[in-house]
C-alpha cells in the first residue's frame, strides 16, 4: 500500500488503511510505504506486524522534498519489486514515480479513488501529461462513492475497470454508547456531563466548513434555543496546504467576546476519536467536498444523529434525510442551526435517526466486508496482469 499518512501520523486515510491491512491478516500480506510530515517517527517501523517505511519530507521545504524523492526512488524499487500488487491510496505527486516502477516491473496498479475534487479525471488532467498518464496506468480503480465513480465514466474510462467500494469501519470500537457510559466518557474527555454536545471531526479548511457549524452554534445560542458543547476535533494549524488557522483563530477570538470559551472545545488531532463519537449527542458534516467521509461514517457506526451537507454521490449515498440524518445545503448556516436544534429537541426522533444510521453503516461498511472486496479486486487486478494467485 502507499498512502499519504499513515499511524501514528492521524488521518482518516492512515486509519483505513491501517485497519484493512489487519482485516486482511492471513489473507494479503501487506507492507506499506507513506510520506511522513512527522519527521520524529522512525524511517522503518512494525505497526499491528506490518511493515511500514516512512518517507519524511516538510511540505513547505523544497530541499526536504528533494531528499525525499531520493530516498522514495530507492524504497519504492525494494518494495514494488518484493510486492505481486501495488495499491495507491489517492492521486498524488508520488504517484507518478511509484506507477513508473511498477510498470517497468510489470506489477499490475489498484487506484484508490477518495477525494472529490482531487481524485477525478479533470484535475488530473489538469496537473500535466504525467500525472494523467499514471492515472490512466491503473489495472484496476476502487472508487468510494457513487460521485467518484460516475466522474471517472464520465471521462470515457473502462467501466469494466472500476468497482465503487466503500470505506469500512470497525464497529466494534464505533459502536452506541448507553447513557451511564456516555457520561464516563465525556468526565474522561474533561466535558460537561449535562451539556448537550456536537461534534465536528476533519482539520480545519475552507472546504470542511467548520466556520460555518460555528456561525450555527451561536445562532442556536443567541435565539436561546440550546446550550451546547462544541467540541472540533481535528487539526487547527499544520503544514499541510489545505489547513486554515485563521478558522479557529477567529472562532476563538469571537467566543471569548461573548464570555463562551469554556464551551468551546478545540480537542486537537486525537487517536481516541471513537470516544468523542460515542460521547456526542449530534454530529456535524458542513464540508462542501467530500469523497465518502469517514468521520460522518464514524459516527453513524456510533448511532449519533448526524447532519451534514447535501453532497450529491457522497453524502446522500449514506444519509436519506429525515430517516438516517439530516442533510442541508452547504454552507447554510440558518439550515445547520435549525436541524441541530431539531435534533436536540426531539431526542426520540433524533434516537431513531441514529439508530437508522447505525444500521446503515453495519450493513454496508463493515470492515470484513469492505476487506473482502479490497480482495477480491486484487485477485482481478492480478488475473488481468496474467498472474495467478489464490
């Protein structure tokens, strides 16, 4: 596998590609090969007895990007010689020199599509005859969501070539929490016990919108409809392009204005974010882009009554409004205040809607059953490269 982060770096990729390579065990041995900007973390570690080499680099060095190249071009020739498969998690610059070595190797390539916006052909496209050319590479695409595939056919590419498989979830750890249990969690997590709660989970950028659950909040807070916790668990300041710190900058500025910081939660990136699901009572997606949202998947495993964006092939594949969640238009802060005050006033509604979500989630992402189809398109990647393995 080679993804972009990977434990104990947190990101959701990280997280999914760690928990199909252990819901793999006996079946695929994998090692995984992931840019790191942690540059504490060892080059070579064992994580739940997989091998994981890290490529270091910072984003913003040009330097650092150079050495990284170097020591990439040489892990990546041991790994994909010692693989039968390569599996690339997203598009990305890194891409171009991995697909090049298993081309000439001849290891056929599985393309993970996840991001809207950034995992679709025209963008692609758009960075250069290279990038196009190792996308286009692939022997098989595994795209997360009715959006992702659809733009993939769209641009004339081999529909026999795709599958639109899911993310899964560990059910287990992202499961209901009875109400004693929610109270110990939320004493654990240092939150008001008789507070209601609302969560947000994604690092902080103009597309996760999470000004715009903020901007709902204090709507809710100034009409005196509810007196809420809200706790953002994520990245707030980071070198990765996309984060904004000026988002929680403000938010803190505005809040302390009003007297509201003690209700204010800026939990940070967390390992424990299961806890924070199972210790919410509502869960806020406002992102305006989306592939398939892990964290809304996170906590709809959780059974929390969710809102989020209506984004069309992302969103709506996992939320039908009004049964398994709420769904309103990006970036409308008066319709996120309102079907969060829905949720917090009309708890056994909101408990059904949960509870809808929860088996939406253990039904279709599972992680044995997104495993099983991870597999199972290996073995067709494989069969199509002319390599049998059972």
């Amino acid at each position: 596998m080679v993804t972009g982060a990977y434990f104990p770096e947190i990101s959701s990729g990280g997280r999914q590609s760690r928990l199909m390579a252990a819901q793999m065990r006996g079946a695929a041995i994998v090692r995984v090969m992931t840019t790191a900007l942690d540059l504490s973390t060892p080059r070579h570690s064992n994580v739940d007895d997989v091998e994981v080499t890290r490529i270091h680099l910072r984003s913003i060095d040009t330097g650092s990007k150079i050495a990284a190249f170097a020591v990439m071009l040489t892990e990546a020739w041991r790994l994909v010689r010692w693989s039968d498969l390569v599996h690339l998690h997203g598009v990305s610059s890194k891409n171009i020199l991995i697909t090049a070595i298993a081309r000439l190797l001849g290891r056929p390539i599985v393309l993970s599509l996840h991001t809207a916006g950034a995992d679709e052909p025209a963008p692609v496209k758009s960075a250069g005859a290279l990038s196009w050319w190792a996308f286009r590479s692939a022997t098989r695409y595994l795209a997360v969501s009715p959006a992702l595939r659809q733009s993939y056919l769209e641009a004339g590419l081999a529909a026999d070539a795709i599958e639109q498989v899911g993310n899964g979830l560990d059910t287990n750890m992202f499961s209901p929490a009875a109400a004693p249990e929610k109270r110990r969690l939320r004493d654990l997590l240092g939150l008001d016990p008789d507070r209601p709660v609302i969560l947000f989970v994604g690092f902080f950028s103009q597309d996760k919108q999470p000004h715009v659950l903020f901007e709902a909040w204090l709507r809710l807070r100034d009409a005196g409809h509810i007196d809420a916790t809200l706790v953002f668990v994520g990245a707030t300041t980071s070198e990765y392009h996309e984060v904004d710190a000026a988002l929680a900058e403000r938010m803190r500025a505005v809040a302390g204005e009003r007297g509201l910081g003690d209700q204010l939660i800026f939990a940070g990136p967390r390992q424990n974010v299961h806890d924070y699901c199972r210790a919410a009572d509502v869960f806020a997606l406002p992102s305006r882009r989306e592939g398939m949202p892990v964290a809304l998947l996170e906590a709809m495993s959780c059974g929390v009554p969710s809102v989020a964006s209506r984004l069309p092939g992302a969103t709506d594949a996992l939320i039908e409004d009004g049964v398994s969640g709420r769904l309103v238009t990006p970036g409308d802060v008066e319709g996120f205040a309102e079907a969060v005050r829905s949720m917090l006033a009309e708890p056994d509604a909101a408990a059904r809607m949960g509870a809808a979500a929860r088996t939406v989630v253990t039904r279709d992402f599972s992680a044995a059953t997104i495993a099983a189809r991870w597999l199972e398109n290996y073995r067709i990647a494989l069969a199509r490269s002319g390599v049998n393995r059972s």
